[in-house]
C-alpha cells in the first residue's frame, strides 16, 4: 500500500512537470508572436511617418511658392506687359 501511494505521487508529479513545461512553452511562443507584432507596428508606423515627413515637406514648398507668386503679383502689375524693371524706373 505504502509503495502504490508513492507511486501515484510521483506519477502525479511528472504530469505536473508536463503541464509546467507545456505552459512555459506557450507562453514563450505567444511573447515571440507579440515581439513579430511589434516589430511589424513599428516598421509600418516609421514608413508612415516618413510618408507624412514628405507630404508636409511638399506642402510647404507649395505654400512658399503661392506667397511668393502673391507677393510678386504685386510689383508684376506696375511693369506692365513686356515692360522690364528699368524701363519702369524711367
């Protein structure tokens, strides 16, 4: 009697250590998938920064290039057509 309750102890124990080793392997796998997921996030998230770096970058070159054409437009209408900037300080 006293070996068999040993016996089922110790068979009780080694299924134990299976579920453990099992678990830890699941959970080790599941933190590499997480670690795949952040890396993918973080390489999406650079481009589309990078992306949003260029448009406003394009922006602002339009926007100079539209005040200096408002600005421009100013001194375009005393010359007149064809008219050079000499000819209208005379």
């Amino acid at each position: 009697m006293e070996n068999s309750t040993k016996a089922l102890l110790i068979a009780a124990a080694v299924l134990i250590v299976i579920i453990l080793i099992a678990l830890g392997l699941s959970i080790l796998n599941s933190g590499e998938d997480t670690k795949a997921q952040v890396a993918s996030t973080s390489e999406s998230l650079s481009l589309q920064a990078e992306s949003a770096k260029d448009s406003a970058t394009s922006s602002l070159k339009m926007l100079s290039m539209n005040e200096k054409e408002k600005f421009n437009y100013q001194f375009e209408q005393s010359f007149g057509d064809g008219l050079s900037a000499e000819q209208c300080k005379k």
